[in-house]
C-alpha cells in the first residue's frame, strides 16, 4: 500500500509520473522536430529558463552591492529608473511566469509542446490566414498568413490549446527561428570573451536576437499570458515591437524622449526577453542599448 499526503495537484502530478514514469517532462518535442534541430532545441530551451529565472532574482527591490547598471530597465519597460518598484514587480511576475511555462511537470503532448514545422496544420480560411490544429481538438490558429502558417514571415507563433502551448519555430524560410539562429544559447558569453568589444559590432542589446534561446524566451512570453503580451498592443492598437529601436523609439546609443508608451512596452513579448538577456551577463550593463563593462566588484553572482 501506497500511503501519500499532498494536495491534489500533488495527487495530480504523482498519478501522471506512476502512469508515464521517466515521460514525465517539462517541456516535449513533436515528433517534427527531429535530428540538428531536435539538438538545438534542447540546448536552448534550458538557457532560456535559465534567464527567465535569473532576472526574476536581479529584479529584487534593494539589489544589495550588485546595483542594476545602465538604464535598460527604463528602456525595455518604460520604467522610471533601474529602481522602478512596478517595473521590478512585473519583470518578476512575468519572467517568473515564463519560466514555469516552461517547467511545469506534463506528460508528452500536454503543456508545453514545440513544432518545427507548420505542416501539420491545415489551412481552413486562406484570405484571413485561419487554420486548424487537428492533432488538438481542431483549435483554430490564425497567423494572417498563407498558403501555410508561418508564411516565409514569421520567425516563430505560438498559440494555446486546451492542455497547455504550442510554440511552432518557423523553418520555411531563411528567417525563421531554426534557420536564422547563429547560436543556440548564451550561456558561453558569461565566462568568456569581452561582449562589449568582440562580438557586440554597434548592434548593441539586439545582438541577443540571433540566438534560439532569446527567440524560444520571446515566445514563452506570449505562453504565460496571451492577455498580458498580446499580438495587438493596447496603447494605438499598434503591433508588437520587436529590437531596441522599435521598443525605445530610437536607435541604439542614441538618446531621445518619447518612444512607446510604457503601456505598450509592459505588454511586449520582446521588451522582457531582451531584458532578461541583458541581465543574464552580469558582466555588463546596457546603456541607451550599448553594452558596458561593469566593475567586477559590482557585479552579482552568476548563481543568484
């Protein structure tokens, strides 16, 4: 006899693990991704927990001896200074929600679910872009694209269905998430080289976009909450921003007033995940964009 106190999601999550046993998993692949891709993905996807989860930690109120240099807090979420108390408390909620997506026990299928191909989906309305995911109920995606989903446009969508997320990394194209991709994590840049000097080129906090870690990290933004980051920002009904210009309104090193409401930058998908990249390194800092070295003393701990 099996004797076992827990809640129900406990009683949940133990009947799931009896029935599927090593299954169990926080995230699973779709039998589409298979082979260099199926690798990638699975050396990306930890690091972009990994930095969901970091900045949760960097976002505390009092930052101690470690203070959040730079302004890309201000920046990404339109926050007064690197102290905003509202800007701090929503990097936590939703990073930390991103994470859990991402992390939750499911059994395959369930949860958190990555494609690497729009193929299975069939067009169901071709001059609004609607289709049908028949291997989940038939719940209806609409992209705005044909005569497939991603549309030689999209680097990667996600949608939701009745159990969980689909996250579909785009591979019709040159720029889709899988074939776009220069590297799959940054996790290498904590120890090595000098980011500011090497490899950062005048592109400053946009050149976190060419990893796969920062594109899966994007859409487990839309995962955590399609209200919070939706495809229609809520100040101008204008579409999401993606890269520092579009979501500061000036270019990188530049400086200027204005820009996207903080409104609108709150419930942008890419504003958190190129704020949680930044402050994965903590080497440096980011200001007006540009990366700066910070003084080793001041730096926190890798391991927060």
């Amino acid at each position: 006899m099996i004797w076992f106190s827990g809640s129900p999601a406990q009683w949940l999550l133990l009947l799931v693990l009896m029935k599927f046993g090593t299954q169990v998993t926080a995230w699973s692949l779709a039998d589409d991704c298979t082979g260099e891709d199926a690798a990638k993905i699975r050396e990306a996807m930890p690091n972009a927990i990994a930095m969901a989860d970091y900045a949760t930690k960097r976002a505390v109120q009092d930052p101690g001896p470690y203070p959040r240099k730079g302004n890309l807090l201000q920046d990404m979420l339109g926050a007064s200074d690197e102290n905003d108390s509202e800007a701090l408390g929503l990097t936590r909620q939703w990073l930390g929600a991103a994470r859990d997506v991402a992390s939750a026990n499911t059994a395959p299928g369930v949860g958190l679910v990555i494609h690497c191909s729009d193929k299975y989906l069939s067009l169901i309305d071709s001059s609004t872009g609607v289709y049908r995911d028949n291997t989940r109920g038939g719940v209806r995606v609409q992209t705005g694209y044909s005569p497939n989903a991603c549309g030689g446009k999209l680097r990667a969508f996600q949608y939701s269905f009745g159990a969980g997320n689909v996250i579909v990394l785009c591979s019709d194209w040159a720029g889709g998430a899988l074939s776009a991709s220069v590297g799959n994590s940054i996790d290498s840049w904590r120890d090595r080289g000098n980011l500011a000097i090497d490899d950062l080129k005048g592109v400053g906090i946009n050149f976190f976009e060419r990893y796969l870690s920062y594109k899966l990290l994007h859409e487990l933004m839309h995962c955590a909450s399609g209200r919070q980051f939706p495809a229609e920002l809520p100040d101008g009904r204008v579409g999401e921003l993606y890269g520092y210009a579009k979501i500061t309104g000036h270019a990188v090193g530049a400086t200027g007033s204005g820009g996207p409401s903080a409104a609108n930058r709150q419930h942008n998908a890419d504003s958190f995940a190129l704020l949680a990249c930044g402050w994965y390194l903590p080497q440096y800092g980011y200001v007006n964009g540009q990366c700066k070295r910070v003084n080793e003393r001041q730096r926190p701990p890798i391991d927060l």
